[in-house]
C-alpha cells in the first residue's frame, strides 16, 4: 500500500519551506520535529567526492540529506528513516527537487546491519543522532517529537551502525551534543580513528553546545580540533556571516 500522503493531507499536516537560500524545497510536519540548524551544518559539513555514495542514518523528512545532495550534485545519497510518515515525506521532497535520479529514501532503522537492508559499503556516512537515550535526563518530549529525540538504542547502536555503513577509508560525520563528546569519541574509536572535531559555539563568549565530528574508519592520523564556528553576533542578535553563508548554501564547513 502507498505510504505517500495525499496533497490535501499532505497541505493540512505539514508546511512547505525554502532552505539553502531557497534552493531546497522541503516539506515537513507541522507538529513535531523540525529541520534547523543542525541539519544545515550537517550537510555543509559532508565532503563526498564525484561519484560517491552517502547514507544518511535517520534522515527524517530529508532536510540534511537534501541539502548534502544540492551541495554535492556528482554524488548520490540513501536516506534511511524507520518513521513511515518521515520516510513518506522524505519521498515526496526528493521528488519535489527533482533529486530521484541520485537521491533515494529507504525504510530501515539503526538496530539492523546495513547488509541486511541490501546496502553495499558507502564512502561517507552522515547522522544527527537523537540527543537523548536516557528518558529521565530530561522532560519527556511531545510524543510526535520522541522519535526525533531520543534514541531507543542509544548512542552506541548508531554509533555501530554508521561505522558498519561505510568502507574502510570511508569518512563518518555526525553532528550531536557537545557534552557528548568523549562518548562519540570512544564509541567510534572502536573501528575509526583519525578524528577532526569542528566545536559549534552559540555566542563566542559561550560554551559549544554542539560538536561536529568526523572519523575515518580504520584512520590512523592524530586528533585535530579545528577553529570552532560562531553561530549568533553578541551585538545584533543575528547569524554571524560565516553561518548565514552557510544556511543560504553559499559556504561550506570544511575539515582543514
């Protein structure tokens, strides 16, 4: 049975919204969980070369995943999503961009081995883990924002999974809470190395609340921690030049 939702239900539950300075055309849920910040820095951070296949884990209504796809038009990316109202969206924005030919969205969830959803080893694999796996460290969520927000699995489950995702060489970045990064770096550590971590600031005179991290499985090179990104201006309030460049797609959030 078609998962896709009508036109008119799609009108009535969900918005349609323009990122990367109107380039991306995305519909998502009215109510729930909603593409920001997060995804925006996720996909400029994804630096696949021409030919190279991408899976994103959680993928959601498809905002990182788009976006990385709009950025890197010579590579071609899987979305792997376990919420069938999510996936159907994802599915309805690939189309809606015209992203079909190199853009695909996949039923499937974390807690399975990639080979057993048919996937062959990427060169690069992306995820905004949820931030939470502990229901009582923080007010439970709406329930249309649970799944976006905690991990049933924990960490540690996709943490295997992207590291399963990719071939040796094959590069896994994630975007996550900046009090977690000694986790994503011993989980990934576990068959990944060579880690470049980008510290995302909300004001400069505050601490990171985000943390970008990039691993290379079976890497050997030493730990870089790179210029960290400012997102707000203390004084207007506003986005810094630096992130507005990169929420309009007009700038990229490199790994030298």
């Amino acid at each position: 049975m078609d998962s896709t939702p009508s036109p008119a239900q799609a009108e009535a539950d969900t918005t349609q919204d323009r990122f990367l300075g109107g380039r991306l055309l995305l519909r998502q849920p009215r109510k729930g969980y909603r593409a920001g910040m997060d995804a925006a820095l996720l996909a400029a951070a994804c630096d696949a070369g021409p030919g190279q296949g991408v899976v994103e884990a959680g993928c959601g209504a498809g905002a990182a995943l788009l976006s990385a796809a709009l950025r890197r038009p010579q590579s071609r990316f899987v979305g792997l999503e376990r919420d069938p109202a999510a996936l159907a969206l994802a599915r309805v924005n690939i189309a809606a961009n015209g992203l079909g030919e190199r853009v695909q969205a996949i039923a499937g969830q974390v807690s399975q081995k990639p080979s057993a959803l048919g996937l062959d080893p990427f060169d690069a694999a992306l995820a905004n883990p949820p931030f939470f796996d502990d229901p009582g460290a923080i007010r439970g969520p709406a329930p249309e924002r649970a799944g976006a927000w905690m991990a049933d699995d924990g960490l540690e489950a996709w943490t295997r999974f992207l590291l399963k995702a990719v071939r040796e060489g094959g590069t896994i970045t994630v975007i996550h809470r900046a009090d977690r990064l000694a986790d994503i770096l011993a989980l990934l550590g576990a068959g990944a190395g060579s880690f470049r971590i980008r510290p995302v600031h909300p004001f400069v005179d505050e601490p990171a609340k985000r943390v970008l991290v990039r691993a290379i499985k079976t890497g050997k090179a030493p730990l870089a921690l790179l210029p960290a990104l400012v997102l707000h201006d203390r004084e207007s309030g506003k986005h810094t030049a630096q992130a507005e460049a990169i929420l309009r797609g007009q700038a990229e959030l490199g790994w030298t």
